[in-house]
C-alpha cells in the first residue's frame, strides 16, 4: 500500500486523529470536573476501550493470517517475532502473555461468534465480557444448531449489560435453555460443562513457595474454584474484619494497639497463618517416613519465661515467645530440654483443652479476656494461665480466651494472669501494677 493510499486510509487517520486528542489533554484537566460528569467520562473511556480492543483483535487476525501465509511459502513474514503475539509484543510493551491472548481471543470470537465483535466495536461489552461470551459459545453441545447458537449468543449479549461477569459465567452454564425443550436436558448440558471445567481445573492446580531469607516465607497457588472458595470463607471468618483489636488506654479511652494490619490483605495473611497453625496435623498421613506432626524445641527455661531462642523440627528457629505461644496452643508438639539431648518433657498433641471446656470457658469469658479488645469467642484461641508442660494440667481454672493477637503480646510481653474469686480472668499487664479485666457486658 503507498503512502498516498495510507494518507486517505480510515484506520491510519482514525489513529492518529485519537492519538492526537488525547495527546492535546493533559491528565491533570481531570481535576476540574465534577465527581458526577467523572463518573460518567470513566464509562465512556471504558466504552471507548472496548473499540479500541475490537481493532487490535482485527488488527491480531490480520497479522496472524499473514504469518500463516507466509509460513506456508505464500508471502512475506510480517514481523520479528516467532509468533504474532510475540510480534505484537515486541512492537509496544514487551507483554507477550498478554499479546498471545490477545490472538487467541480474536481467533475464538471470529470462529464461534457472529454478533460480539461488532458490540464490542461498538463500546456495548468489555473485551472480558467478549471473551466469556465467545468460550461459552465454544462449549455448547456438537449437536446445535446455527440458529440455536446465534440465539445463545443474543440472549448472552443482552444479559451482559446487566449481570456481573460472574453471574454472566454461571448464566452462560445453562444458556442452553435458550433451546432445550426439558429443565433435564439443561441440567445435564451445565453438569457436562462444569464437569470439564473442573477437570480442567484439577490439571491447573498448583502450589509453590520460597523462602525469602528475611523471617517470610512467600507463596502462590491456583486452587479449583470450589476449594478456592472453602480456603476463602475459612480466611474470612478468621480475618473478622469488622473486629477491632487492641487494648484501651485509660487516660484516652482509644486504642493502644491497631492489631496485625488495617488492609484486608494484611488480616487475610494472618488469619491464613492462623489456619496453618490449627491444622490437624496428627491427622495427616504419614508416608515415606514423613511425619506431618511438627515439634517445637525449647528449653525449660524458655518455657518458664527465658529469652533463649527455640527451634521447629525442621531446623527453623523462633523467638522465646513464639515458642510459648505455639506450645500453648497449636497443633504443635513441644519437647522440652534441659541442657541434655533427651528431652525432660514431650508434649502430645491432644493436650488442648477439648470441645466441652473450650464452650465453659466460651460462656465465662465472652471473648478475648484481654481489657479493651471487642473480639468475640469464635475469634479466639484457648491459652494456659501456667504452661502445661510445667502444670500438666488442662483445666477451665487454669484457662483463659485470649484473640490471635493479644495470644502473642502475653507470651511476648509476659503477661501474668490469674482467675479472680468471682471466676473471671484478670490481667496484669506490661507497665501495671493493678489487676485488670475486661468488662464487657455477661448476661
């Protein structure tokens, strides 16, 4: 094509004309408009984003046919790359996972769709709303029809502008209703589909993890959506997001303490470190000679209140505090030394208290006994007033709820607590010399 015919070709000049446009405005303009015409520029540029991924899918299938061409000994190679998302990554922005599913989208919308280019050139769905749409359409049963696929395919479109994309993925499960003449056959057509995407899956699933050398230890995973959604749920009820945490000063009436972290991510981390830690180790199958059971080393004066630091079973090394933490009340086995390589004491993991103690000493406390903090029993972890390896003793008397965090600062800090005569746990904390309880109303 000559540089005449690109002068007056549409798509050269549609480019440049918006290149231009936006290049005449700087991003700072948007700070003069107001909160309701911002709102709805966002939408439009969101519209206008969807046309622009229309043509570079248009722009991709041209690119890819021409590579095809040109590997069948038909024509000239297009580009530099070894493939076009390769080539469509090298021109700008060096993402070649994105450009590869920039490729293969635009061939999957062209090869199962015959209306959702054309809405997405027009700014009616988004590129993510196209492509569900497109590997639903892919999915249906060998036996439809083209005019019972062109009527899923209307039916999702006009869902798409009023469900949430995962709403529109379920609608799409059983989008063969559109056709179907019995509720039997649809559920069948939506258990075939869900059955081949969880076998897909299953082949995705995944876990990795590495030591970062700095006390953490980062990992990633992909589970199966419903496995995914039990981890969720478990993370949840362990966040209590809408929980406060921390101890009141009395002078300010406020909050001394902020907790484990303010952002949703952060409460997330810990309340995954926590399940970790309830994991129902001596439950886990032990093969090859790998127990799943970890000890925690420590020495009896740790125990009883030393600095020195303790070990896992695995040759980690922990705080003294840490180390009275996890023998008070993890899934973990605490073997106590005493400057000899026998242990004096080795713990066993059933030395918690159980089910009818945790609920007697749920109805005393109410919640984390710590004064100040609001966290509600199901929040909380069972802690020994005096170590069990030193009492050898379970017992509600010798019990108290505290929450994850303020569970840390007593063995950190070495709280002293104690059952006052009317059977409620008081606390002398860091820095007081008074008895303090939590005060929280018991009906």
């Amino acid at each position: 094509m000559s540089v005449a015919a690109l002068d007056t070709h549409p798509v050269p000049a549609c480019v440049r004309t918006a290149r231009e446009s936006f290049s005449a405005v700087p991003t700072s303009a948007w700070d003069g408009l107001e909160t309701g015409e911002v709102r709805r520029l966002i939408g439009e540029l969101g519209r206008l984003e969807s046309q622009v991924a229309a043509h570079k899918m248009a722009a991709a299938r041209v690119l890819e046919k021409a590579r095809k061409a040109a590997n069948a000994g038909d024509g000239p190679r297009p580009g530099t790359g070894t493939s076009t998302g390769a080539t469509i990554s090298f021109d700008f922005g060096g993402d070649r996972g994105s450009a590869d599913a920039l490729v293969n989208t635009a061939q999957r919308i062209e090869e199962q769709t015959t209306l959702i280019e054309n809405a997405l050139a027009a700014g009616v769905i988004t590129t993510k709303q196209a492509d569900l749409i497109s590997r639903a359409l892919a999915k249906l049963p060998d036996d439809v029809t083209a005019e019972q696929r062109e009527r899923c395919e209307e039916t999702l479109l006009k869902d798409a502008q009023k469900l949430t994309l995962k709403d529109l993925r379920r609608r799409a499960a059983r989008i063969t209703e559109t056709y179907r003449k019995t509720t039997d056959e649809v559920d069948a057509d939506e258990d075939e589909i869900l059955r081949r995407r969880e076998e897909e899956a299953r082949k995705k699933t995944s876990f990795s993890m590495w030591d970062n050398n700095d006390g953490t230890v980062t990992g990633r995973f992909t589970l199966p959506e419903a496995q995914g959604a039990m981890l969720k749920t478990a993370l949840d009820a362990l966040a209590a997001p809408h929980q406060k945490v921390g101890t009141v000063n009395a002078a300010t009436g406020e909050m001394d303490e902020v907790g484990f972290g303010q952002s949703y991510p952060q409460r997330l981390g810990h309340a995954f470190a926590t399940l970790v830690e309830h994991l129902p180790a001596d439950s886990l199958p032990s093969n090859g000679g790998v127990s799943a059971v970890v000890t925690v080393n420590l020495d009896l004066d740790t125990l009883m209140g030393g600095i020195k630091a303790a070990g896992l079973s695995d040759g980690t090394r922990i705080s003294a505090g840490e180390a009275r933490r996890l023998a008070c009340s993890a899934q973990i086995v605490p073997m106590v030394l005493n400057g000899k390589p026998l242990p004096l004491d080795l713990g066993s993991a059933n030395r918690y208290f159980n089910r009818s103690s945790r609920r007697a000493m749920e109805k005393r406390d109410g919640g984390c006994t710590t004064p100040g903090c609001d966290r509600d029993a199901r929040w909380t972890e069972a802690h020994h007033l005096n170590p069990y390896a030193i009492s050898k003793t379970t017992d509600i008397r010798d019990g108290a709820l505290l929450c994850p965090f303020h569970h840390h600062r007593a063995h950190e800090q070495g709280w002293i607590g104690r059952i006052n005569h009317d059977g409620h746990v008081e606390w002398k904390l860091p820095g007081s010399d008074t008895w303090q309880r939590n005060t929280r109303w018991r009906p």
